[in-house]
C-alpha cells in the first residue's frame, strides 16, 4: 500500500491510500485550525463550528444530511482538537461520490441557521454541564490549563458558558471563511478508492475553497510551557489526580522518545506504574502515563484514581517510579514498547479509519506521508541511556503541574511534592 498525494491548483491537498480488498472508503476534512486558533472573544466557536457544518446547507436540511448518509448505510462524523478540526464519512466504495459531495456541501455551503444555531448552542451548553459534572473531564481540562497558563492551548475546547452563547451566524461564517483556506485543508481517502477519480471528484466539489492563504490568520503564539496547580474539593467517592512535567513536541528529537518512556512508565499492564502502584501495593484503580505532543510544545504526565484514604501514600510510590525509572531501564522494557508499536502501526494498516486519520496527522505535521520503516528506525535507535537521560531531564528539571479533584484533603500542596520529587532523585540524574 503506498499514499498518493495530489496538491491542487487553490492549494488544497488530497492524500488517498488504496486498500484494494474492503469494500468500505473513509474519507475526511483534516483543517489546520482549532481551539487554539480562537481569538478570546471566539472561545468555543472552532467546537461550535463542527457541530453547525451538519445543521444544513443551501442544498440539504439538516435531517436530509443524516438521511442521504444513512440511506446508503454510511455516517458521519467530526471532532474538534487544540491544533485541528475533521469531519469525516465512512461508505461502501460505490457510495464515494455521495460522501465527497456531503463533506463539501456541510464545509462550503453551510447556512448557519439562527435557529438551528440556537437549539445547537443550547445542545453544547448541555455537553459543557456534562463535562463539568465528570471529574475525570475537569482534571483533564484545568490540567492542561495550569500546564499552559493564560494561552489558548490550554483552554478548554468546548468554550464557556457565556461565549457559546454570545456566539451570532456571522461570527461562524467569518471564522469559517478565516481559517477554512486551501492551503489549510487536507481531503484524505482510505480504502476501496482510487486515486484519480477521487481528485477528479474532490476537485468538482471544493472549487468554491478560497486558493490562497488568508492574512488575517495571524500565527498562533508559540507555547510556553509553565506549570502549575488546580485543585478543587467534591465529596466524590474517589480523587482524580494528574501530575506533569514539560513534554516534547511532535518535531522534537526526543518526542518518539517520550512516547516511549511514557509507554515504559505506565502505557499498559506490564507497565511499571500498574505492576507498582495497582498490582502490588492496590494504591488504585486507575494508573497510566502518557506524552501529548503539539506542533511546538509537549505534555508528559500521570493520571491516577484513588480513594482519598489511599492518597497520601500513593504520590510517593508514583515519585519513586519517577526517579528508578531515571536511574536504570532495562532493554526488554524498551523492545516491549517496540513491539507493541508495530503491532498498533500494522493494526492501523488493517483499518481505513486509522490510516486516513493517520495520514492526516502525519501530512499536516510533516507535510508528508511518514513510512513505517522509518517511524520503527526511529524507535531501534532509541536506547536505554538515552531515556534515563530524557527521564531525568523530564522529572527533575520542569516545573510541576498538578490537578486534582474529588476528596484530595491529604494531597500534598505542589511545592511539597517538588520538594518530595526532589528528594527522591537519582544521583546520575543530580550529575547530568
């Protein structure tokens, strides 16, 4: 299976991968803007943009939308990140052309209804409430906003309250007109499709996408990672609880790295933080790491759920995996994490969904396709003393961020846990 890439004349990018034997083509709009691309008066508008594209058009209402999708038994979909926004169809391949025409007629003929708008603003208060009333969902968003404080990668991605609905049709549209350039679009295929008839189709469809890049789009300001605290008492049955440090981003030398190192820490079963603190001790119920990246910043971090009777034991053991894994990582931890990246990367393979998004991803971070041999070349040059050099570097040298919420009385203040992560430091990690 090889990408082909066709740059069309208003600048817009189509990418297609043939999976001669399914039957089914996922394709999608991958658009370089996204809640991070919001003006402060516009938090949420990027979100609330995703959800207006199916709410009709000059064409279609927004029930013939879902009808036209579903009549062939295909669907739709689309989701707002930090630095994107997609929306996509899943058909069967006879079925190409219907989908291309729907994902061009939501992103390039939409009304914006004022009362569809305000039946969907009220639908997304509903999603805001929701998020709300999750913990989990809190701890995640004050996470990334006490990590990136005061910069719109680190708001949350659905908005406030008070700006979703001071939001206006025009407002949409201009954003819209704003960010949904060619030069910011990429068509993405995957499946049963060939290449040629499906350019000749996107071609047809998105003539109306602007062909050059718009100079109102200011660049966005370059992240600055800081740190940070957020703390918020519930009487909850158990406390959510994230702690992280400065990560890598997606260009970084070191970001395959950090992804791997997370991996080692606590990306699954084997993991040393689930072996440790659930398996062992039974500190918790829930216990992982992870590395987020972003086009110039990165976020490595700990979530843990626990009771708050096991709290105050817990930060320790979790900082004393911190500093052995600093200290010393064994060559079988990293060929597990190896291993298992192949096996996601041939998985992907097996999955139109996975490889369009895929290859979305990796064009609009690259500008290019990115083969697996090289992503696993990467990897093999990934050693142990390079990752307890990066551990070190990660744990002991930025600054904390914490976010808690639920029953988290004997929760450590973030001073006295860098104070605590500090005494628990390796000496090859104090050297470097």
């Amino acid at each position: 299976m090889k990408v082909r890439i066709t740059r069309l004349a208003n600048g817009l990018t189509v990418a297609t991968e043939t999976m001669a034997h399914l039957e089914s083509v996922v394709m999608g709009v991958w658009v370089r803007a996204g809640s991070r691309d919001e003006t402060a008066s516009e938090h949420g508008i990027a979100h609330l943009l995703e959800h207006m594209a199916f709410k009709g058009t000059k064409r279609r209402t927004a029930r013939q939308i879902a009808e036209e999708i579903e009549n062939v038994g295909g669907d739709l979909n689309a989701a707002t990140s930090a630095e994107t926004t997609s929306f996509y169809a899943r058909v069967l391949k006879d079925d190409v052309a219907l989908g291309i025409d729907i994902l061009a007629d939501i992103l390039t003929h939409s009304v914006f209804d004022e009362a569809e708008l305000e039946r969907e603003k009220h639908v997304i208060l509903q999603e805001i409430g929701a998020a709300n009333d999750t913990p989990d969902d809190v701890v995640y968003d004050r996470f990334t906003e006490a990590a990136f404080r005061d910069q719109t990668i680190g708001r949350p991605i659905l908005g406030t309250a008070k700006t979703v609905q001071s939001f206006r049709s025009d407002q949409i549209r201009a954003y819209l007109n704003k960010h949904y350039t060619g030069d910011r679009m990429l068509v993405v295929a995957a499946g049963a499709v060939d290449h040629d008839a499906f350019v000749r189709l996107v071609e047809e469809r998105f003539g109306d996408v602007v062909d050059a890049s718009n100079p109102a789009v200011a660049s966005v300001p370059e992240a600055r990672y800081s740190g940070g605290e957020y703390r918020e008492k519930r009487d909850l049955m158990d406390a959510q609880v994230m702690i992280g440090f400065e990560g890598r981003a997606y260009q970084a030398r070191d970001f395959y790295a950090s992804q791997v190192l997370a991996n080692i820490l606590g990306g699954g079963m084997s993991s040393r933080l689930f072996q440790e603190v659930r398996e062992k001790r039974g500190l918790c119920y829930s216990v992982y790491a992870f590395h987020w990246g972003f086009s110039d910043a990165g976020l490595f971090g700990v979530h843990a759920a626990t009771g708050a009777e096991d709290l105050g034991e817990l930060l320790p053991v979790i900082f004393e995996e911190l500093a052995r894994v600093a200290d010393h990582i064994d060559v079988s931890e990293i060929d597990r994490s190896r291993a298992q990246t192949r096996a996601a990367l041939l998985m992907a393979q097996e999955s139109p969904a996975a490889r369009a998004s895929q290859i979305a991803r990796q064009m609009l971070l690259f500008g290019r396709p990115v083969d697996n041999s090289e992503l696993m070349d990467r990897l093999d040059a990934i050693t142990p003393q390079r990752l307890t050099d990066l551990a070190g570097r990660l744990f002991f040298d930025t600054p904390l961020t914490v976010s808690a919420v639920g029953p988290i009385d004997p929760l450590l203040m973030a001073d006295d846990m860098h104070k605590a992560l500090s005494g628990v430091r390796p000496a090859r990690a104090a050297a470097e």
